[in-house]
C-alpha cells in the first residue's frame, strides 16, 4: 500500500479489496483478518527539569520543565503542573504550593508560577506531565535531578558605636545597629543581641566579662546595652554579637571592632575638687 502518517496511537485496522477484471473476479479482505492489524504506539517524551538553584529568603523560585520527543497533534491536550514541597518535607508529601497547570503543545519549556520563599532551606519541586492520547507520562519522583531551590538566610549587617570618653565612676554603654533583618510576613522574631564589657586589664577580651546584657531583637534597629558604671581608669572594650533570627544569620563582633573601645568607652581619673583656700 502507500503509506499512512498516523496521527493517533491505538490499533488501526487494515481491509484490502482486489477489483478483478475481465477474467478474475473481485475479492476482498474483512475487517479483523488475521495480519491486517497495525498497533501505533504512543511517544514516550522525556521531561527534563531545572528549578531555581539558589536564592535568599524573601526573593523567588521557580520550576521550568522541558518536553522532548512529544508528538504534537491537533487535540493535544496534555499539561505540567508543578507542586513545590516545604524545607521540613524532604520526602514531598505536601505541597506548600502548586502553580497553575500549563498546557503542553508540544515540545518545549513551560515555567512554573513563581513562589515567594519565607523560609530558608531546601525547596523540593516535582513536575508532573500528565501525557495525552498520543503520549505517555513520565513518571516524576522527589529529588529528581535539578528539583532543588536552597534559600539562603539573611546576611544582616551589625554596627557598633560604644559611649565616648567618661570619668571613673560614670556609667558607659554600647549601641549595636542591625539592619537587613529579613521578617516573614506574620513572623515574630526572636533573636537576641549580647553585649558584653571587659575591663582595662583584659586587652584581648579573653577573661571573663565585666558585665554582660541581652537585649531581643525583632526588627532591624538599633539597640543598648544596659549601662555599666565604671570602677577604674583605662579603656573598657565591647563585644556585642547577635544570635540571628528564623531566616537570618547571626553576627558576632570581635574584640577591638570599630568604635568599641579606640576613642569610646576610655575612662579618666576623677580630678580632686579644689581645697577651700581657708585650709591651706
């Protein structure tokens, strides 16, 4: 016979008729004859994926799925639907997000939605392609290659200011500023900055502190140690560091950083009021 694109997987049936002629009678085949079934099979596409790799909390991720080797008919009806799975779910049992299905016409890339990352760690995606009459699904699993999104904590930045130069026996503080804090919506923050002092003898901020505070911190803002009055002359160093909050990192200052102790926090010895004149 001539040839027969076949636009559609399924079982074709074939019935060949001869006409005869002046001294051959005709003959013909029936529907079903033994040999006169053709099985077109369906396209078995490949679907490769490949998710947002990294991105910092707060920003977003996406999925894209590519289709190759699909064949494409006028009543295509295939679609993707991707599912995105939360940090604490690496074994992907519910998704946090599904995206709008995408139809397929074809070969090609579909991109998902995007989805906002609240929260730090690893994202898990699966694509799901649910084929068509002409081609059969992959099968997608969790953890496929490329499926992962690692969101990344906040960097926040942290300044120090202590009090400037003071007298023995007045009191002297720090001031740490944070900023960058990234805050979920609806979240409530739990972080704490620690200040700690150490006095004249401890150069190197080694021994044990003069004084110690905590204050909680919940936004990006500046924050004050509780005073600290000095007993002696000499420069005193601060220390602040900050535990970091869900969805940031923490920061810890050093001994000697930036105006915490240099020109800040340098004590003097009183001056002796002036005796009467009368008592000289």
């Amino acid at each position: 016979s001539g040839p027969y694109v076949a636009t559609k997987a399924g079982t074709y049936q074939w019935i060949a008729r001869y006409s005869g002629d002046a001294t051959n009678a005709p003959v013909s085949g029936a529907c079903g004859d033994a040999g006169e079934m053709t099985t077109v099979l369906k396209r078995e596409p490949t679907v490769t994926t490949q998710a947002t790799a990294t991105a910092p909390v707060g920003q977003s991720i996406s999925d894209t799925a590519t289709v190759s080797g699909a064949y494409r008919a006028a009543t295509s009806t295939g679609s993707i639907t991707f599912r995105l799975y939360a940090p604490s779910d690496a074994s992907c049992t519910t998704a946090i997000f599904t995206s709008e299905p995408k139809t397929v016409d074809g070969d090609g890339s579909y991109p998902s939605d995007p989805y906002t990352a609240t929260q730090a760690g690893t994202y898990r995606w699966i694509a799901t392609y649910t084929g068509d009459d002409n081609n059969v699904p992959p099968v997608p699993r969790c953890d496929d290659p490329n499926e992962s999104s690692l969101v990344s904590k906040a960097s926040p930045t942290l300044t120090t200011q202590a009090s400037p130069a003071t007298t023995t026996g007045q009191s002297i503080s720090d001031t740490a500023t944070v900023g960058g804090i990234y805050q979920a919506p609806g979240a409530t923050q739990t972080g704490m900055i620690t200040f700690r002092v150490y006095p004249p003898a401890d150069p190197t901020c080694s021994g044990i502190p003069a004084a110690t505070s905590t204050k909680p911190v919940n936004r990006s803002g500046s924050y004050t140690s509780d005073p600290y009055p000095t007993t002696q002359a000499g420069t005193y160093r601060w220390v602040a560091s900050d535990s970091g909050v869900v969805n940031n990192t923490a920061g810890r200052g050093v001994c000697h950083d930036a105006n915490e102790n240099t020109g800040a926090a340098h004590v003097e010895e009183a001056t002796p009021a002036p005796r009467p004149t009368s008592e000289l």
